[in-house]
C-alpha cells in the first residue's frame, strides 16, 4: 500500500483548492453509491458490541451529514468487537489488581511475582528483577491501537470531526469569502 495522503469523499472537499471546478463533480458521479443505510447490526457481534453499534448508529443520524452505509458494515462492526474486547479485558485487569495475587510462579532459580500495579517482575537465582509487562495489558494496547485506526476511518475522532466542519465551512463560502482568501 503507499504512502501519501488519505482519499476524501468527494462531498467533503474543498472546492476552492482543485484548478478544475469539474473535478469534485466528476469524482462525485464515479464515486459507488448505495442507497441502503439501514446499518443493522451483523448477528456475528456479542450483546455489548451490538449495544456499541447501536450507540454508534444513534450517533451517526444525529449528524447532518451521511457518512456511513451499508458498505461500512464490516469496518463498524470490527470497531465494536474491538471495543468489546478491550473492555472485556480491561474488566479482566481490574479484577486481577483486585485480588491483587502476589505470587505466581516459584522454582529454585527464578520467581515470578506480580506487583500491586499488575506488572510482573522475575527475579532470577537471586540477581536483579526483570520487569515484565502485564500481558492482559499488552492485549488491551494492541486493540487500542486498531480501535484508533478503526476510529479515524469511522469519523468517530475530534480530528476526523473538525476536518470535516473546516471542509464543509470552506465549501459553504460565498465567491467574496474565496476571493479576500486568496489574496
């Protein structure tokens, strides 16, 4: 895949910035269209992730712009198991912090033992501890991670928000506004 800069849906660009007024127009027209949106949650999704769908959707009527149809099914619906499982996990980790069990493993030459802030330390045949990354709380980062990525395509960030309001406020502007900005 290559680098460079994010594709935008033609209905959000700037018109003022392309030499040929046409080209929006035209990426309009060549842009696929369905005109279904009833985005009902797939059945595959856990109870929690349909409730973050629905969230979501609710969310998404609410805008005066339509941003998802059905075509997007898959890309919310990995978005809402992704938050269900992190907060499966997170609800794991706290459990854990709560029993707060304090060893895990002991041989004659190594111990392991959790600390009270879910890390693990290994201490081997008495030498220097070795910290060790809770891994529930690597999980958590990992789907931390693809719910960014994920969230950014979904236009669920502030960023993704405000590009779009610039976008759309650019679009709006009488032919003065665009003229006094050139200059």
């Amino acid at each position: 895949m290559g680098a460079g800069r994010k594709a935008i849906p033609p209905e959000l660009k700037d018109n003022s910035i392309y030499k040929d007024a046409g080209v929006i127009e035209r990426q309009k027209e060549e842009t696929p269209k369905i005109k279904s949106a009833k985005l009902t949650p797939p059945s595959l999704l856990t109870k929690d992730a349909q409730k973050e769908w629905r969230r979501i959707v609710k969310l998404y009527k609410e805008l005066n712009i339509e941003i998802l149809n059905d075509l997007d099914k898959q890309t919310l619906a990995s978005y809402c198991m992704e938050v269900d499982i992190r907060d499966r996990l997170y609800k794991q980790w706290t459990q854990e912090q709560k029993a707060k069990v304090l060893v895990v493993d002991q041989t004659k030459s190594a111990s392991v033992f959790k600390t009270g802030s879910g890390q693990i330390s290994q201490q081997i045949g008495g030498q220097s501890e070795r910290e060790i990354v809770n891994p529930i709380l690597r999980e958590i980062n990992k789907h931390n991670a693809t719910i960014r990525v994920l969230a950014e395509q979904l236009a669920l960030t502030p960023t993704g928000r405000a590009a779009i309001a610039v976008r759309r406020e650019k679009s709006n502007r009488s032919a003065a506004e665009q003229f006094m900005d050139d200059e």
